[in-house]
C-alpha cells in the first residue's frame, strides 16, 4: 500500500492552470487528508509506505513525524513534483539528495525509496535510476508498465526486476494484470476510481493467484477530497480524470484494506528481492 503525498495544486494535469509560485497563497488541503488516511490505516492496522514531496514535509513537518511514529515507510516523491523527463541529470540529483537529507532529518529514520513524478522514468532516460542508485536510495517505484498518453514504459516487466544487475537498484512497478496477452493498469489512481470496485478486486486477485506477486497500490490524499477547490478551464479529459468518483474513493478504499493485507513496499520487497528478476 502506498501513498503519494501531494496535494490537488501539485496535480501534473493542472501545471498550465496553478502556477507554482501561487502554490503558498492557495488553500492547501494536504494535512488534513493525509492525516485523515492515517486515521483510516490505524483503524484498520494497515502499514504503509508514504512516497512524501519534499514541498509538502517542509511545510508540514508534524505529518513526517506522525507517519515515522505510527509505523509507516517514509519515502521519497522528490521536492516539488517536477518530472524526470523535465530534468536535466545534475538537477535530478540535485533534487533527489536534497529531498533525501531532507526527509531524513525530519523523520529520524533513513529512506530507502524513490517515486519520480508521474511515472516519469521510462526508456528514454533510465539514467535516473543510476542516480537513485548512487545517491543511496535502495528501491524505485517509477517505472509504470503500461501504455499511457502520460507516461509508461510497455516494455519494462511488470514484477520487481533489478535495471542494473542483481544486487543494484530495485525497481517495483506499479501493478498490472495481463489480459489477452495486454498489460492493464490494476494498481490504483484514477483506475480505481474510474473501474467499478468489483473489477479492482478481481484484478489484484488475479494477479495474486495466477502470478503469485504481491501487488503495489497507490493514491493521492486529494482522491478522497471530494470538497477540494474545483479549477477552472480544464479539459474535459483532465477534468474527467481528476474529479470522477471522488466521493466514492475512500469508501473503495476501506474495502480494499479489508479484502487484502497490506504493508510497507520495504518489508514486502527488500525482504524478499530473490524473486525479482533481472532485466533483459
């Protein structure tokens, strides 16, 4: 189970309509999501591991200090939701190191995981993962397997593999189910929101008994902020996906904890890399 700690304003989608110098004088709703989820994950006795943005954990330090207190895996989701495909590689590293030290300092405990910025590590530059690696993070979760107008790397495996050879980087995409020899998304985000429940279930289960894999799932404090400020002048693909079924989120959400068992990607993954495989 995991959770990338950003707020409505950080959204990709809404770059061209939330400048990020207006980001401090908008109404931010992040803390009390998260913290809300974290009431949810206690409830249900769930660990997770929160992928944290560095422009959220500076501002809102109380929130680091709570997940690390309760439980949970803290890790990297990078400073201020910029994609790899918009870096150069010395302003990646720049920015991985000092979220990395960051969040360390804040938290008390060492991060060991790194979740780029909508999925943006694919075949085009996979040097980012060699600068996880040398920087000291232990696992990626950045690579999305599947074919999307966003992001995606199709050719990438869909289980954890290692990208630099056994004993490296790990990298553990996000979930997919294999259906008519296509790789369908089954691991959260606006899937989950835009599938009817039932379909998640049946996919992550699947996935569960014929690929014997654990699956990875995540979502955003904002997909269950129904009330969240609504932006205007969108497109009707970007309003679609960002705003159908929040009302519905956290209710799904609470069904998936109970018809699963979940825990922290580093207990699930770097406990048991012998079954990753190595990439081709």
């Amino acid at each position: 189970m995991t959770v990338d700690v950003e707020d409505y304003l950080h959204v990709s989608a809404f770059e061209k309509h939330i400048r990020r110098e207006d980001w401090d004088r908008l109404p931010c709703r992040v803390e009390a999501n998260t913290n809300r989820i974290l009431d949810i994950f206690a409830e249900r006795q769930v660990k997770s591991t929160f992928f944290m943005l560095g422009w959220v954990a500076e501002r809102y330090p109380a929130l680091v200090r709570r997940l690390v207190a309760e439980g949970h895996e803290l890790a990297s989701h990078g400073y201020s939701h910029v994609r790899v495909t918009e870096q150069t590689p010395d302003e990646f590293r720049e920015d991985v190191i000092r979220n990395k030290k960051m969040l360390e300092d804040l938290g008390g405990v060492a991060v060991a995981g790194y979740r780029a910025a909508s999925y943006s590590i694919g075949a085009k530059n996979l040097w980012a993962l060699d600068v996880l690696q040398e920087t000291g993070h232990r696992y990626s979760s950045s690579i999305y397997p599947i074919r999307h107008d966003l992001y995606g790397m199709p050719s990438a495996p869909r289980f954890p593999f290692f990208p630099n050879g056994e004993g490296g980087l790990l990298e553990v995409p996000v979930t997919t189910v294999k259906l008519f020899n296509q790789k369908l998304p089954c691991g959260g985000g606006g899937y989950f929101r835009l599938l009817p429940y039932p379909l998640s279930r049946w996919a992550m289960r699947r996935v569960n008994a014929q690929d014997h894999k654990p699956c990875v799932f995540y979502f955003h404090p904002w997909e269950i902020d129904p009330d969240q400020p609504r932006q205007e002048g969108i497109g009707l693909k970007t309003r679609v996906r960002h705003y159908l079924n929040l009302s519905r989120t956290e209710g799904r959400l609470r069904r998936l904890l109970n018809d699963f068992h979940w825990d922290r990607m580093d207990r699930v993954f770097l406990s048991a890399t012998a079954s990753a495989t190595r990439a081709d």
